[in-house]
C-alpha cells in the first residue's frame, strides 16, 4: 500500500468574479441569514399554536388556569407567527435583488476615449513591466 494518494485535477475553462463592496457584503450576509430564520420562526410559532389549539378543542380542561395558560399559548403563538411571516414575505426577495444587482454589474469602457476596446479585446492584451507607484 502507498503512502501516496493519486490526485486527478480538472482544470476551469471559465471563471466570472465579481466586485462587491462591503456594504453589499454586509447586506448578504444580513438578508441571508434573516430571511431563513424569520421563515423558520413562523413556521415553528404557527405549528405550535395549532398544537395547543386542537389540544384545547379535543381534550377537556376543567382547571380555568390551564385553560387561560393555553389559549395564552395558542393567540401568543398565532400573533408571532403573523410577525415573522410578514417580516418574511417582505424580505424574501431582497437576497436575490442584491445578488442580481451585483451580477448586473458592467466593466466600464476600457482604453483611450474614441478607441475604446470591446470585451472581446481585453483577452489578447498582455501586461508590461513598468515603473511601480511609490
């Protein structure tokens, strides 16, 4: 047995990047991670509520006070879950509109004004050695 563990490299043909700034950067990790958990928040709150409300409509409860406590639980739960599935619903596209508007993204012209290059063209240029900014 070898010590060795053969490697198989594919290489990339094509690779796009784009520039983000950190506002933009901030924004997706924000909306990325708000936009789940206000969902998941909803979700669990609505679930819950309808756990002690179907509870409260099949079982008898003759203690007032556990009565109180669950329909406490059940307004309390349908009230969050209308918060965080409004919160959601407005949010839930923001992710991607910030996405999008970062692929929009367009490079400038490139070149001396009235020969400006077309994209097509940036590929056969090669770099020169010059005078390095101090």
């Amino acid at each position: 047995m070898s010590d060795r563990i053969p490697l198989m490299r594919h290489g990339i043909a094509h690779v796009e990047t784009y520039d983000v700034t950190l506002d933009e950067l901030d924004g997706l990790a924000r909306t990325g991670g708000d936009v789940g958990l206000d969902f998941q928040f909803a979700e669990f709150f609505a679930t819950a509520a309808a756990s002690f409300l179907i509870a409260l409509e099949t079982t008898k409860i003759d203690s007032q006070t556990v009565k109180s406590i669950f329909w406490f639980v059940v307004v309390g739960g349908f009230s969050a879950a209308g918060v965080f599935a409004i919160k959601w619903w407005r949010n839930r596209g923001s992710f991607h509109f910030l996405i999008d508007k970062i692929k929009e993204r367009q490079i400038g012209p490139v070149g001396d004004e009235d020969e400006e290059l077309q994209l097509a063209e940036l590929d056969q240029l090669t770099s020169q050695k010059g005078d390095s900014p101090q």
